[in-house]
C-alpha cells in the first residue's frame, strides 16, 4: 500500500522568504504527483502537477521530481502571507483510482 | 465555470444513527470521488466512481456505502455513526486523464 510522507508538519516563513516542502512516496509505480493547498474552512486546490523527472516552474511555484530516489519537493519563492495554508503532496499510480495524500505541512508566512 | 456543492455543510448525528451527505458538480465530469480528512491524519479515501453507476472501495470503506445513480452526483452514507465522531467529508471531481481534481469545500460531522 502506498505511504506518502511529507516534512516538515509545519514551517514559518518571514514574508517575501522562500519555503521549501518534501515529500516521499514508496511505490516506485507511482506516475502521477501533485501539490494541493487548503486555506482553512476550504476544500484542497490543486496548485500544481508535476508527471515527469526534473524542475516544473510556475509562477512562484516549483516543483521537483525524482521518481528514482521516490521524492517530489515543493518551492515556494517570495512567499506571502496569503500562501499560509495547509499543503498537500498527492500521489497516484493510476490516475482514476484515487490520489493517496501525505499528513500536510502546514506553512505559516508572518509579515 | 463550474462548481461543485456539498450538502450538508454541517451535519449533527447520534451514535448508531444512518447518515447521508450529498455532492453534486455541474462540471460533467465523469469520476467523483469521497475523502475523509481528520486532524492529524491527512485525507484517505472512501469511495470512488469512475461513472454513473460505477461503485470502487478506498482505503477506508468499511462503515460506508455510496451511490452515483447520475453523472452529477454522489451520495455518501454513514452506515452506523460512532459516538464521538469528528471529521470533514471531502467530495472531489476529475474529468480524468491526469487531471486536477477540484474539492467541495466539505460536510462537517460530529457524532454526540
């Protein structure tokens, strides 16, 4: 059964700081990866995917993708106060059967 | 642009007591899908259908039942709530193919 680990639970970041996220999954079949972010009271929001190895850059937004070593990390540059949220790794091998989801990290930007 | 509605928002049950929560999305999206989020536990899924019709179990089925009896909807029953029960219900939709799933923003439920 798929494990998705994420670190830290929680990360302060100083505004217009960068925050870094990490992620590890455990089958080495998984293809498919994302990132999802929920503000509280909200449902989760896909923030970005990410399907092949290397860097994907959108916006402030990066991710990484290291299927061999089972890692996907999430970079958020110039943070703001607005990206205080819970952050999600998500993870599937087969993209109908269901995304499996890390514990979250929760990400706090103080001005 | 579309949307997706959950129903209840908040949902008030008593031990032992048949809960239904409801979700509808006008996206025409084909696959619909039942999370269960819980402080501390990230979210896990219960069901799923690829279409009308279509019942998949998740990790976390047992104590549940669903229905997709139309493309639009999907409906969650909680055979036999558990006294002191506390959790967000998360509905999502994708039209598949890869595709990002967008969230309800949930049903709260505690169970007294």
């Amino acid at each position: 059964q798929q494990k998705v680990q994420q670190s830290p639970e929680s990360l302060i970041v100083p505004e217009g700081g960068m925050a870094s996220l990490n992620c590890t999954f455990s089958d080495r079949n998984s293809q498919y990866f994302w990132w999802y972010r929920q503000h509280s009271g909200e449902g989760p929001k896909a923030l970005m995917s990410i399907f092949s190895n290397g860097d994907k850059k959108e916006g402030r937004f990066t991710a990484h993708l290291n299927k061999a070593s089972l890692y996907v990390s999430l970079h958020i540059k110039d943070s703001q106060p607005s990206d205080s949220a819970l952050y999600f790794c998500a993870v599937s091998m087969d993209y109908a059967q269901g995304l499996t989801f890390g514990l979250g990290t929760r990400v706090s930007v103080f001005p | 642009g579309g949307i997706i509605t959950q129903t209840p928002k908040f949902l008030i049950g008593q031990e032992g007591q048949k809960l239904t929560l409801k979700c509808q999305q006008n996206f025409n999206h084909d696959t619909m899908y039942w999370y269960r989020q819980d402080s501390g536990k990230g979210l896990r899924l219960i069901y799923y259908s690829i279409t009308e019709n279509d019942l998949q179990k998740g990790d976390l089925s047992e104590g549940y039942d669903a229905s997709r009896e139309k493309k639009s909807s999907f409906s969650l029953t909680v055979t036999s709530a558990q006294k002191n029960e506390m959790a967000v219900f998360l509905c999502a939709s994708s039209p598949g193919q890869a595709s990002d799933y967008t969230f309800g923003s949930g049903t709260r439920l505690l169970v007294i």
